[in-house]
C-alpha cells in the first residue's frame, strides 16, 4: 500500500504554536527500543522531522531489578530522568500517550494534544504487566511477604521479603504468558538461596519454584547447566503450575496445575511474583492474533504496512523478550527503515539474537546467547554455559555502563561486531 504523504495533511494543523502535526518518522515509545532508536536517527538523520511520543517523566534500565531486589544495588541506578537523556536529542519530544493507532490515514491520536500524522512509524510501546489476573493480588502486596522485582512500584519490597524470611515455603512463580526477560523469574530465586544459604537460614527454607511452562528455560544448553543448578542446590519445581489466587490472611497461594486443571493451593513464608504479561490494546489495529505488533520476524517491517516499523517487547517477533535483543533489533531496524525510506528493499536480516545474564549467585552467572533456532551464539571465546564471575561483573558493572553510556544514546547496537573480534576464527 502507497503511503500517504503529509501535504494531505495540513487540514490536521499545529499540535501546538511551535509543533507541527506531520512528521517523516514518529517513535512510540521511549523506552529500551525507543530511546535507542531516536538516538540513531537523531544524530545522523537532522534534516528529518522526526517526533518521539513518552507518557513518562523517567526512563527505567529493567535489567537492573534483578540485582535491586536482591539488595546488590539501589533503585535509584536503574533511574534515569527522561528529559536529562534526551536534553541533546535535536528532535520532537511530546510528552503524551498514544491512544490509537489509525494506519490506514498514517496518523495517530495522542491522549492530549490530538492527531499526529507520519510518514514513517517505529512503534515500541513495551508490554504491559497484568497483575489482576491473579485474584487478591492487590491485598497481597500490602503484606511484607508478597513481592515482585518486575514492576517499579513492588521491586524494593523483594530485598525487604528476602530479609525477613525466616522459614517455609519460598515460593517464585511464572505466568502463562509471554513474558520479558524469560530468566528473570528464576534469577532472584537462585540469589535468594544464596543470600539464606550465607545467612544461615536456608536449613529452614523450602525453596519452590512453581512455572507455566514445562521446562527451567528454552534454550537446551542452558537448560542442562540450570537443572544441574537446581538439583545442586535443593531447589524443588512444579512446571506447568500457573498462580492465579493470592489468600494473603492465609499466606495461601493458588495455583493451576495446567496439565489437570486441578486448583492447588501452597502455603508461603514469601512468594515474589512474575505477573502475566500482555501488548496494549492500543495496538490491535497493527497487531496479530496475539495483539504484538505484526512484523516480519527478519526485516522488522510491517508485514501490512510497508510504512511502519516495530522492535522490542510489544512486537511479535518470536525471540525471547529482552534489553540484548533489543539492542540487536535497533541496528538492523535503524538500516531498514532509512534503506525503505529512501526507497529500497530493507538490506538487513535479524537473526533472532537475544540474551539473558542468568545470576545464580551474589558472584556467578551463566551468560546465556542465543538465536531463533535455539543456537547458542556465544560472544566471548569461553564456555557461557558455565557459572563465571567474569560473567557476574559484566552483568553487575559493565552492562549498566554500556546500557547508560551506549545503549540509550544510540550507539550500541548489539555485540555483532565484539563477538567477531573475540571469537575470530573460532567454531560456533
Ligand atoms: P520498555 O523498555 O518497557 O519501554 C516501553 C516504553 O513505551 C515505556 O517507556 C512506556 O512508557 C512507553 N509506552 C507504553 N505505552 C505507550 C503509549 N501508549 N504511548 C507512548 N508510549 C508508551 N533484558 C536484558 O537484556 N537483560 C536482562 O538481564 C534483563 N533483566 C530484566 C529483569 C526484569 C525484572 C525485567 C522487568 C526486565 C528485564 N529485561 C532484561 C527485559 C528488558 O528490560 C526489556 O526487554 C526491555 O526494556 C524492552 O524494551 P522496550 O523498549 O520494548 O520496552
Ligand atoms: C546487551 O546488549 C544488553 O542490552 C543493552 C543487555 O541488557 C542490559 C544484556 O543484558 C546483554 C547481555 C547484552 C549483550 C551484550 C554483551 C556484551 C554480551
């Protein structure tokens, strides 16, 4: 379908005095994906009017939360003002919510200042976490045992959870849903034992990890050293167990064996929770079945829409939901879309790419990196799948560096090139 070009536009006016209301690109949302993208076009596209659309005055690195639940850093670092990242990004910032996506007429309606019309799109709204799926969950976050490193609001409860524990069940739940960060969920609980392990409490504590699906992680690999972990380590687990009641005056949870459909219900000392997961409705009108935005799963364009672009957690491309793949995605979107602008074929392929820093420890973790086909893709020349605290300090102090130093300004598009350095004539 031809895209319509703004000079149909004008009838749509000023969003304000100094704001126009057609722009070449509009980002919607300047999250992980967002902000990496505006970046890169900002800098090396000025001439081109570009807008980009974010409700929210702070901008959050979600890979953080792991370790702010486990008391290993503050909150504060996983922070940053949304205005102080973009304070030099020579572009439209309209702090706004889109409320609708129209792509038929190219345009877009934002909660306050109306519509926007675009030539090009990249859309990156993120994934809406669903507590409410879980009944008595609002009741259950106001006791100290009931905690989840997933959302800004639960997250510095995790550490205070993981403090109090004295003796029981501790119970780490996964939803039936897509989710992001697939092994974030199981990070904290391996930090937990740890930290009661260290403290002398672990003898008393029955560590349970209670999941959807029916294995530790996709990845086979991985998985191996995982269960080796588990088994190591006491850890017990119940797969295909959904949480879906929270009894907080019982300190009772509810789960669905999903196999039976039988309702089973488990004491808890401590229970963090991972919520469902779902993309916003908004995006229904560019969204598949599942409501992600509908893009091709190598090109990151639009499989109806040639004009617009997605990447990160709210598209459908059937890769683990991460800040690595994220950053793999931006680089091959960013060529795209400039090569469909400037009206070629889109020249770049993605290759699935995503990672996950497994923690097992205060001082370990497996560094796990794989593509669509379930393949590692290993960056450094050295076994990942083994526990390393070379691999905890990346995590721990490099990764947050390159996220704030490289990642949110633009100029970090994955470690495509770091690896073909490292590994240079080795075998995957
Ligand atoms: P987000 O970063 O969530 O950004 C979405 C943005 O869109 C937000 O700023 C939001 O305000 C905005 N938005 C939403 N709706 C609208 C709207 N209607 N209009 C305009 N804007 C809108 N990844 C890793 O790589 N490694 C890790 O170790 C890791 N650990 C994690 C641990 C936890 C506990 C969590 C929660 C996540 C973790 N992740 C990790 C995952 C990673 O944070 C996400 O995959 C990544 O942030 C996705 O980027 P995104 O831009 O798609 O979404
Ligand atoms: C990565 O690129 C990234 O995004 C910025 C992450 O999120 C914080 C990661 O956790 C990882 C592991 C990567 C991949 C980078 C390297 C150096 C392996």
């Amino acid at each position: 379908m031809p895209c319509k070009m703004y000079s149909s536009v004008r009838k749509f006016g000023t969003l304000s005095k100094h704001i126009p209301s057609a722009f070449d690109i509009a980002i919607v949302g300047g999250g992980t994906a967002g902000m990496n993208i505006a970046w890169k076009l900002g800098r090396y596209y000025k001439k081109l009017n570009i807008a980009l659309i974010e409700p929210s005055l702070f901008h959050y690195y979600q890979p953080m939360w792991t370790l702010v639940g486990a008391g290993i850093k503050n909150f504060e670092s996983s922070v940053s003002n949304f205005s102080d990242l973009t304070r030099n990004l020579r572009i439209v910032k309209l702090r706004d919510k889109t409320v609708e996506f129209i792509p038929e007429e190219n345009c877009i309606r934002l909660a306050t200042k109306g519509y926007l019309r675009y030539n090009y799109l990249v859309v990156c709204t993120g994934i809406e976490l669903d507590f409410q799926r879980i009944k008595g969950i609002d009741e259950a976050f106001q006791k100290d045992n009931v905690c989840s490193n997933y959302s800004p609001d639960t997250v510095q409860k995790t550490w205070k959870c993981l403090q109090n524990m004295e003796s029981g069940n501790a119970i780490f739940t996964f939803p039936n849903t897509p989710i992001k960060c697939a092994g974030a969920p199981q990070k904290i609980m391996y930090l937990a034992e740890d930290y009661w392990r260290k403290t002398g409490k672990r003898d008393n504590i029955n560590i349970l990890f209670n999941s959807s699906l029916p294995g530790i992680f996709s990845v086979p690999k991985y998985a191996k050293s995982l269960n080796e972990i588990i088994e190591k380590r006491g850890i017990k687990t119940n797969f295909r167990h959904n949480l879906i009641e929270i009894k907080a005056s019982e300190n009772v949870a509810v789960f669905e064996n999903l196999d039976t459909g039988d309702k089973v219900p488990f004491e808890y000392g401590m229970i963090h929770v991972t919520p469902a997961q779902k993309p916003s409705e908004i995006l229904k009108p560019i969204g598949d079945q599942a409501g992600f935005v509908d893009v091709d799963k190598y090109t990151l364009q639009h499989v109806k829409y040639p004009n617009i672009f997605s990447l990160g957690d709210c598209s459908n491309l059937p890769t683990s939901k991460t800040a690595a793949a994220v950053a793999s995605q931006s680089g091959i979107l960013f060529w795209n879309l400039v090569n469909v602008m400037a009206g070629r074929d889109p020249p770049m392929k993605y290759d699935g790419y995503s990672s996950c820093p497994l923690v097992t420890s205060y001082s370990k973790c497996i560094l796990a990196e794989f593509d669509y086909d379930l393949k590692p893709k290993e960056t450094f020349p050295v076994d990942q799948g083994k526990e390393r605290r070379s691999m905890f300090i990346m995590k721990s102090t490099f990764m947050p560096l390159l996220y704030w130093f490289l990642h949110v300004t633009g100029r970090w598009s994955g470690p495509g090139k770091l690896r073909k350095l490292l590994r240079f004539g080795l075998s995957d």
